[in-house]
C-alpha cells in the first residue's frame, strides 16, 4: 500500500544514512532508485489506466506499487565479476558483500543485470541488501519483512514461498485480475539469472516497474562474446591474406 515502512525499517535496523532527501517530484516517491545507502525502494507507479477488474472513483488512473529490493539471483552477476572473493553465497542462498574484503573496483555494479549493487561515496565500496543476514542467522524474520504491515513482503523457504505465489496469482485471476504474474519466480521463468529468490508479483511489464523483461547475467553471454572475437579475428586474418594476394 506504499506505507514505506520496509524502507524505514531497513534503515533503522542497518543504520543506513539518509541519500539527501531531495525531492524528486515523481508522485510520493522520495527515494527514486535503489543504492548503497537505500537497500528496499517502494516505487510508486503512475498509470492513466485503471487496475484490471476493479472500479474507483479515480477513473482511468491507478498506482502499481512495488517493494524493490536486491534479487539475490541464483546467478548472481555481481558474485561472478567480484575478483576479491568480497561478495559470497550464504549457507541461506543469499548473496552478501563482505565489506572488509571489498575494495572497491565497481566490477559487480555493471555486472549486475537490475541496477542494484552500487559504491558508497565516502568509502567507495559496494554496498546493498544482505536480506538482514544478522537476523536470518538469528532465526529472525529480515526488517523488511518483520515490519510490512500488509504481509506484502513475505519470508520463508523457498518453495514454500513458490506455492503460495502461485496460489495469490490464481486468486487474483479468479477476481478478474488475469495480468498478475510471477517475475523470476524460477529458471524456467528468467533463465537469464536461474531465477531470484526476491521475486515479485506484478500487475503490468517490467518495463512499467523499472524492472528489465529479460535479464541476463554477463557470463551467460561469454560464450556468444568470445565466438564474435573468434570471428572478428578470422575476418582480420582473411583481410590480411587478400591484402597480401591482392598486392602481389
């Protein structure tokens, strides 16, 4: 319902700086974008049209709210690129940046596919959401998820979390609402991160949520990479020899 309190709550519990409060001018949305000091973003997403299945006193006009937040892909692009050995899998399958480890290099912001990792000024290291690793080891629900007072951020094994997805989304078609989705739910779903184990249910594109439609993680397109540089390099060669018969 776009309450923030994921937001407030990730910074209180993390004791994250604030990023300046400027205003931003887009709808209620303060924060903009994800970064290495604001870890859960909640979009407020403008449409001149209204939600599907539902009438308001609004008229052609409806929110899409979203609670963004790191993926933590199974093929996390930020992890593959990290030459330190700073950014790691956890014993709970999320990914976490060790920042004692971290020196900065910046590889894994462009390796990341959704823009999320990013370097903190005053330090220059990476930082982003760790899905509150202190408290997951403390078998505690993550800050996030522990102050959503709408159960719209919900926490758990995996697979549970999958079914209960899938049940939301079939309730949802039922009530007329047959545009919601499940985004990354799996491998199957964006093969081009092996699925998240953050994923969204959306109302509309990705594209409407600032989210990319199909996501691929750098090393997914090495093989594709190093067969162009295979072929530009056999072109060169090929120009070479005409060069040589043609002078001859």
């Amino acid at each position: 319902m776009g309450c923030k309190a994921c937001e407030v709550a990730c910074k209180q519990w993390n004791q994250l700086p604030d990023d300046g409060f400027h205003f931003t001018g887009m709808s209620y949305d303060q924060t903009a974008h994800l970064g290495a000091s604001t870890w859960r973003h909640v979009a407020f997403v403008e449409r001149p049209v209204p939600l599907q299945g539902q009438t308001s006193g609004a008229g052609d006009f409806s929110w899409l709210m979203m609670s963004d937040v790191c993926k933590h892909c199974q093929l996390a692009g930020c992890l593959e690129a990290c030459p330190t050995g700073a950014i790691v899998r956890t014993e709970f399958d999320t990914v976490y940046v060790q920042p004692d480890v971290c020196n900065g290099c910046g590889y894994c912001v462009s390796a990341c596919p959704f823009g999320v990792i990013d370097r903190r000024e005053d330090d220059g290291r990476a930082w982003k959401c760790t899905l509150c690793y202190d408290r997951i080891g403390d078998d505690q629900t993550p800050a996030c998820a522990k102050a959503c007072p709408t159960a719209s951020i919900q926490y758990g094994d995996l697979d549970e979390l999958h079914a209960r997805a899938e049940t939301r989304v079939r309730t949802l078609h039922e009530q007329g609402m047959t545009d919601a989705y499940l985004y990354g739910k799996d491998a199957e779903n964006q093969p081009g991160t092996g699925g998240l184990n953050a994923f969204f249910l959306l109302l509309d594109k990705p594209e409407v949520y600032n989210l990319p439609p199909d996501p691929v993680v750098p090393t997914k397109k090495a093989l594709r990479s190093w067969a162009s540089v295979a072929m530009g390099a056999v072109g060169m060669v090929a120009m070479a020899v005409g060069a040589v018969v043609l002078g001859l």
